[in-house]
C-alpha cells in the first residue's frame, strides 16, 4: 500500500494545484519512482489511498498496466491519517501481511530483504528505521535486543533496555490483525496499534535502512532530492526507467 491521501500543506503554493505524490523528481512523479522500486522487488498489487486532488492521481497512474502493476484505489472523502487510511484498505489486504509506502518519500531499500527478514522473524510488525541525528525531532523510535522496538515516542514498554536510537522511515510491514482496533471512517495513526502491540509483547521489530532516504515534505528537502536524482545519489535502475518510457 502507498500512502498518497495527505495535503502537502508544507510545500504549498506547489500541492495547491498537484498532488504532492505527482511532483516530478528528475523529470518522474514521486509516487512512480515508489512503484518501480516495488515492482523491481517483486511486489505487482498496489493499493493506494487518495484524498487530496486524487482523481489527478488516479488518471495520471490508471489502473498499473503500464507499470506491469494492479493498482487499487481507497477513496477517502475525509482524510484518515495513516491508522485510519490503513484501515479503509484493510478489506484489500485479504487478512495477508501488507507492505507500507509513503508517496512522498525517495528512498533507496531492497524491500524483498525486509519482507523476508519480517517473514523469517515471525514479526508483527517490521519498522524501517534510520539513525538520525534528529530522531527525537522525528519521533524517536527505541530498540532494544533482537530488534525488538519496546518504545516509540516515549510509549510502549517502561524500563525496557535501549540498545539502539533510530527514527521511523514510513516503511512498515504489518499484519491486519494489528488493525483489530483502530476504528473505521475515524482519523488516526498507525502508530498507536504498534504501542499497543508493543505494550501486549508482541514482536514489533526493526530494521535499519542504510541506503538513500528523503522526506519530501518541504521545499527545501525537494530541492535537495531533485539535485540527488540528477547527480546520480539515488536513480531509477535501467530496466525500470524503460518500463516507463512506453
């Protein structure tokens, strides 16, 4: 699933008149650049939640055939967060484990790698994290051994040994049976059935990203990722940038 339903309020007067997960990125729309890193890691079915200026999104990507992709659309008339949002998609999960995107974010991660460290962990949730020096700024994300998350921002588990201190990268696996309690058609975070997860003891893990990482969410750290994409910091592989091309 590829979160696209927010507003990009920080990047207006842009977002006023395109969607934030449309605004190209050397010369490609964020949200593409996320689907060809899906698709070249085996992933083919892609639900996508809309919002803000979604019928843009929705004509610009079409149902994914030119991507060699299904895309699915959960329309949200109210905006839902990302709690809510994943909830509204839930009935498209078919009770299996989901991956989760953000549309705004450029990054560079062998998702296959993280769905089989999740698989193989027997986790019920898998977090992609980075070590930041802002974390705390972002939302610091505590881990204690064996990868196992035991707070995030200051909730989950009291007294718990912290091994390391990372920030949450909008990447995310999880199982609908986490979603049991998050209300629907009711906007709120996913963060909050994770904490409670955590608080129950059950295995929420984490999993360091090392590779390129960008937040699109101001015009400063637009700038910035459009400079790394020309310079050749983060790039569409071969195949994926022909794929497109018709």
């Amino acid at each position: 699933m590829i979160l696209a339903a927010g507003l990009g309020t920080r990047l207006r007067p842009l977002t006023n008149t395109i969607p934030k997960p449309l605004l190209p990125v050397a010369g490609m729309p964020l949200i593409v650049w996320n689907l060809l890193l899906l698709k070249r890691h085996g992933f083919h079915q892609v639900v996508i939640n809309l919002h803000h200026l979604g019928p843009m999104i929705e004509q610009a990507l079409g149902d994914g055939s030119k991507f060699g992709m299904r895309i699915i659309y959960s329309h949200e008339p109210i905006i839902l967060g990302t709690g809510g949002g994943i909830k509204k998609a839930e009935p498209y999960f078919s009770g299996e484990p989901v991956l989760i995107l953000n549309a705004d974010t450029l990054f560079e991660l062998d998702l296959g790698a993280v769905w089989e460290f999740h698989r193989s962990r027997g986790a019920a949730a898998t977090l992609v994290l980075r070590e930041d020096q802002d974390a705390e700024r972002w939302g610091l994300v505590e881990v204690g051994t064996q990868d196992k998350i035991v707070r995030i921002t200051g909730r989950g588990r009291t007294g718990a040994a912290v091994v390391a201190r990372r920030m949450f990268a909008g990447i995310h696996i999880l199982h609908p049976r986490l979603l049991q309690q998050v209300p629907k058609g009711v906007a709120s975070s996913v963060i909050d059935p994770y904490v409670a997860a955590i608080e129950r003891g059950e295995p929420i893990l984490g999993y360091d990203l090392h590779g390129y990482w960008s937040d699109i969410g101001t015009i400063e750290r637009y700038t910035q990722a459009e400079h790394d994409a020309r310079t050749g910091l983060i790039r569409l592989d071969a195949r994926s940038s022909r794929d497109i091309s018709h």
